[in-house]
C-alpha cells in the first residue's frame, strides 16, 4: 500500500473548512494509502482517526489574524517527505511551504488542494500592511505552486485566476459537494431549535465558520443590528471560534463555539448568511443548503456558479449592510419564500456528490 503524506497548516482540533475536508476524504483515501496526516498542535482534544497517524507541530506564539501557524522545522517535514510516496497539501503556511520545497528537492510528487486564493486571504485577514500583506503573498504562492506536480481547484474560474497570475502548474478541476445524508433537512425547524437550547417561537440567524476579518461578520452584526428592534423575536447565531473583537455578544447574539457536529445548528436556522469578502467554494454555505436552510451570501468564490439569486439563495453585495439588513427583514417576514428558497437549495446541493469529489481526488493522486 501507497504512503500518502497529508500537509496542512490547519487542521483538528481547529475546525474550519480545510479541516472538515480532510476528514471527508480520508475515508475514501484509505482504502489506497497509508495516510500521515502532519499538522499544527492546536489545543484542544487530539483527534483518534483510525489507521491515520497524526503528527503534530508545535506552534509559535504570534497570531496572523485569527490564524497561528506552526513552528518551522524544514528538515523534520523533509524526512516525513522522504519517508512518503506522494505528499498531499492543503496551505502555505510553513508545513505546507516546507513539504512542497522537500518534495521537490526528493523528487517525490506533490499534489496542492487550493481552498483558497492565497494573497487574497492574506490582505484581508491582516489588520495592518495589507498592501505589503497581498504582495508579497502573490510572489509567495506562484513560487511554491509552480513547485507542485498538480493543483487540485474547486473550480474553473479559480484555475484562470492562478493561471493569470503566473501559475503555469497543471490544474485540475474537482467540483465539491456535501455529504447529503448527513446533512439533512430537520423533521421540524421548531423542534430542531429546541434541541439547541433556543425557544421554538424565535426566528434563527445563523454564521458557521472562523470568526476571522476576511468573514467580514461586522456586515453581518450591523445589518442585524438594524432589524433587531423591529423584529424583536430573533436572535443571531454564531458558530465557530476566533477573533474575539470581530463580533459581541449580547442577549440577543448567540456564540456557541466550535462544534464538531454543526448539523444540528443548520437544521434550527432560518437564514444562513455567508457576509465573507474572499471564499472559493465555502463548504458551510453547501452544508446550509442541504439542510434546507434559505442562504443570503456574498458573490466570492464559485458560489455565484451554484447560486442562482433569487432561486436557490439570495446574493447581496460585499460590505453592504443596508442591503443585508433589507434582505433579512423580507425573509423574516416571508416565511413561504424563505422555505422555497431552502427547498431549492436543498435540490441544488444533492446535484453535487461528495462521493464523485473524493473519488476525483483519489484518481487524481493516482494520476501523478
């Protein structure tokens, strides 16, 4: 059996969409590889993910945003590299720099998943230099990405966009979807509600992910700000840790954390508001969706591929909290909308099949 290294800068017990990726494709990927995964020590209970062996980084004690990275130790990364027949990586962090830059030099080959666009994330993310921040990323990513055997992209636009930007690596497109059967539109969004601790009467407002700057939950929190008074029975909920100053708590601001299972806090939501500056696909807005939820999200990344607005969600524009706050109100005060809108999004997302991902992913890696 095939040994697969898997490098990422963010992964369990720090939950976020990278991490929720890896731990769906590592079922699929099994029955082929041997799989290392090598990550940060993030605090927290250690995942046990059987027949996986977990090697964890010390981290350093600066935070870059809501992010903090491991420690750098090139040579320990270059055995694991060398130990392994393919290297798998998820970021450009200093894990995923150092196994790219190793299995260059072992000639081993290196497959590079892109979540995001790099310098992109890097700007906004940053509180300061955010000029500096996007530059210098730029150089940073077509360096290590043209030293890959293979991109992995969620979508088309984003290979034209790495490819104008000087990143001439073979790219392949893999379209990502959800487990559909794990997530599942609720028996009863008032009884789901209850099951979350939240009265069955009230209306739910709901963000899953990283509380980090470039989520932009300050849109988020000033357009509910706007229709609390008049809509007195609805409470904002926010899934996911983070920044601490990116959003208040209050009596009518719900922070339940990171959860390892988010699904219950889909099915009690009403409205699931995507407010991000940058994503390429956004997974928690594709959960959302199976769920049965009506989304209301920004035009970043592949969604406006997936979104038809009006249809399946609705689009608001970047930083616009007016617009936002005028959409909330209208599904808050329409509920035969807000359904339709999550019964079309429920019918989008088992279009998308997480098993036809994993499976291209696994070909893929196969492939180089």
């Amino acid at each position: 059996m095939k040994k697969l290294l898997i490098t990422t800068d963010a992964f369990l017990p720090r939950w976020d969409g990278i991490a929720r990726f890896i731990s769906n494709i590592i079922p699929t990927l099994q029955d082929t590889y041997q799989i290392t995964i090598v990550c940060p020590a993030f605090k927290g209970n250690v995942p046990n993910i059987e027949g996986v062996k977990i090697v964890r980084f010390p981290t350093i004690p600066l935070r870059f945003g809501d992010i903090t990275f491991a420690s750098w130790n090139y040579a320990r990364v270059k055995q694991l590299v060398r130990q392994h027949d393919v290297v798998f990586n998820h970021s450009l962090g200093p894990l995923g720099m150092s196994a790219i830059t190793a299995a260059k030099k072992l000639k081993k080959p290196v497959v590079s998943f892109v979540h995001s666009l790099e310098w992109e994330l890097t700007s906004k993310s940053v509180k300061h230099c955010k000029t500096l921040a996007w530059g210098a990323m730029k150089l940073m990513t077509r360096w290590f990405y043209n030293k890959c055997s293979l991109l992995l992209v969620p979508s088309q636009e984003l290979a034209d966009i790495l490819s104008l930007n000087g990143i001439q690596t073979k790219k392949q497109v893999v379209e990502l979807g959800v487990d559909v059967a794990k997530f599942i539109p609720p028996v009863s969004r008032s009884e789901a509600k209850r099951a979350i601790g939240v009265s069955r009467e009230v209306n739910v407002i709901t963000y899953v992910g990283r509380i980090a700057r470039e989520k932009n939950l300050e849109t988020l929190y000033h357009a509910f700000e706007k229709i609390r008074k008049e809509v007195k029975n609805t409470i904002l909920l926010i899934v996911g840790e983070g920044l601490s100053d990116e959003i208040r708590p209050s009596s009518r601001v719900l922070m339940v954390g990171k959860q390892d299972n988010p699904v219950p806090y889909y099915q009690a939501s009403d409205i699931y508001v995507l407010p991000s500056l940058t994503e390429t696909t956004s997974l928690a807005t594709l959960e959302a969706m199976a769920t049965g939820c009506a989304v209301v999200v920004t035009p970043v990344g592949s969604i406006r591929e997936y979104i038809q607005d009006g249809v399946n969600g609705i689009i608001f524009p970047r930083r616009d909290v007016q617009t936002l706050a005028d959409t909330l109100m209208f599904l808050l005060t329409h509920p035969k909308t807000r359904e339709a809108l999550g019964q079309e999004a429920r019918k989008t997302v088992e279009k998308r099949s997480w098993q036809a991902s994993a499976v291209a992913i696994k070909q893929a890696l196969g492939s180089v």
